[in-house]
C-alpha cells in the first residue's frame, strides 16, 4: 500500500497543476494509520504536546491502540471534537489578552491529519502575495520579495482585520471549501470542530462563529477564507494598474518608452555592453518611478 504522505504529495503536484481541481474521496486518508504517525511526529516536538485540554489526553498516551481507537470511530461517524478549553496570554507589547484554545490531544492528532490533507490541496492555489501562516514563509520573506520585486508605489491601503480568527462565519467558510472538497464527511468533520465550543472557568460555551486560536486547523482555514479577499484585491490591482496610453502623462510615456527599448536590446546584447545597459536601465526605471504617471496623479 502506497503511504499517505506519497498520495500527499500526488494531491499537491495535482493541485498546482490543475487549479482548478475538485477533489473528493479525501475521508479515506484519515482511515490510514500511517498518517496519524505522521502527525504524531508533528506534534510532539511542539512544547504543548504535553498540556492537557478538557481532560487528561495528552500525547504521553499515544500509541497503535489510540490510533485505531481513533480511526474506528472515525469510520463509524461517531467521532465527536472535545469542547476546547479556553485560557488568555497576553498580547506582546500590549496590555491586552488573547484568547487561547486548548484541544485535547486526540482532537490535535485529527486536526493536524485533517491540516495535512487540506494543505496539500489548498497550499498550490494561494497567491504568492501570501506570506502568513504558510510552510516556509514569514514577514521576512514577505521583506524579502519587497527588497527584490518592489519599484515604488504612490498610494497605499493599510488595513487590519479585528478578531479575525474570531470572526471567520461558519458558513462562509464551509461554502468557501465546498467549491475546492467535494467529499461530505471532510465537511462534516470541519464543521464539528467549528461547533465544537469551549469551556472557559468549566463552563460550556456554543461557539457561533471563528476558527479557536490554538487549533491546529485554524491559521489554514483563516488563510482559505481570506483566500477569497486577496483573489479579490488582485482583480481590484489588475483593473486599476490597466492604463491606457491617452491616460498617461507625456514625460512619463517618453521615458517608459525609453526603458521598453532598453529591455529590447538587452535581449540582443552580451557581456559589458549588457552590463552597461543594465546599469543604466536601473537608473531609468528609478528616476521613472518619480514621474506623475497620470494627469489625475500629477495634480
């Protein structure tokens, strides 16, 4: 049998090839010893292995039994998410308190085998504007593609989602990955952690809305959902940065004509004379990006 880090890996290569790509019949994975393995090797390096959730389950009990224990009542649909329980850290540099939730460790080992599978879908087709809460990215690669790809910019739109974790609408979310996972019981599943609620000084609490701070599944579920506002911030930039020829300022259609022809004839070139022209395409393009580039930006 094929290990289910291999068909992983296969749904990933499928993903970024076909964009979009429906995919179904993903149940089956969690049914796999092997993947809960995986996730048990995931989790266990992480400090919070050890604490404990609503009750005692931590990963000092994990073994084959719990696996199957786990994979049994996963088959039989009657796997049910412990309520998480809810704990405050304190914000840096701030006063104010985060909420934290805390699963049990076999809801952990579910979530991160659930993360697993919706990663490698989902990974392939997010932007590469998108730096938060991906494998192998952080502020400092998003620094990092400024450095390289970044010429200017005359405007810009500073926002901050408040409480975004806390906010994600249950059933936008579920719409949102229906149209990407095709396969009801997946669906169910996420749908039961959402629902799951928390306890807070051992009280119940119905959770209505947002993704728990602390789940294994919540930064990629915030980044599906927040998937769709970038979509829509990059139609936005298309549209805006189509300008026509008769919208642009004359000095700025003189110059950007002169770098279009440098850019040709590097093409053609080689050796110092490209190294010249490259030098003094820079210089060109910089001193471009200090140009009114509309009529509209000029006054």
């Amino acid at each position: 049998m094929k290990p289910t880090m291999e068909i992983l890996a296969g749904l990933q290569k499928n993903s970024k090839e076909n964009k979009d790509e429906i995919f179904t019949r993903l149940f089956r994975y969690l049914l796999r010893p092997d993947i809960y393995f995986t996730a048990y090797k995931n989790l266990y390096a992480n400090s919070g292995a050890g604490t404990r959730g609503i009750n005692d389950d931590t990963a000092d009990g994990f073994g084959e039994e719990k696996i199957q224990k786990i994979i049994e009542s996963l088959r039989s649909e009657s796997y049910r998410p412990n309520p998480v329980r809810r704990t405050y850290i304190q914000k840096k540099n701030s006063k104010k308190c985060r909420p934290l939730g805390i699963p049990t460790f076999s809801d952990k080992l579910v979530q991160e085998a659930l993360r697993m599978i919706l990663e490698a879908i989902y990974e392939p087709i997010f932007l590469n504007e998108s730096h938060g809460f991906r494998p192998n990215r952080s502020c400092h690669t998003a620094l990092k593609t400024i450095k390289r790809q970044f010429g200017g910019a005359r405007w810009f739109v500073e926002g901050d989602i408040k409480g975004c974790f806390d906010n994600i609408d249950h059933e936008i979310l579920i719409k949102i990955l229906r149209n990407k996972v095709r396969d009801a019981r997946i669906i169910k599943l996420i749908y039961r952690f959402l629902k799951a609620g928390y306890l807070e000084n051992w009280q119940y609490h119905k959770t209505y809305s947002g993704t728990p701070q602390g789940g294994i599944l919540s930064p990629l579920l915030a980044n599906i959902y927040l998937h769709e506002l970038d979509k829509f911030v990059m139609e936005l930039k298309e549209d805006f940065d189509k300008l026509s020829d008769n919208q642009r300022t004359p000095e700025y259609r003189e110059k950007h004509n002169e770098l279009k022809r440098i850019s040709g004839r590097l093409k053609k070139v080689s050796g110092e004379e490209r190294t010249q022209l490259l030098e003094e395409y820079k210089i060109k393009r910089k001193k471009l990006m200090t140009i009114p580039c509309t009529a509209q930006t000029k006054n």
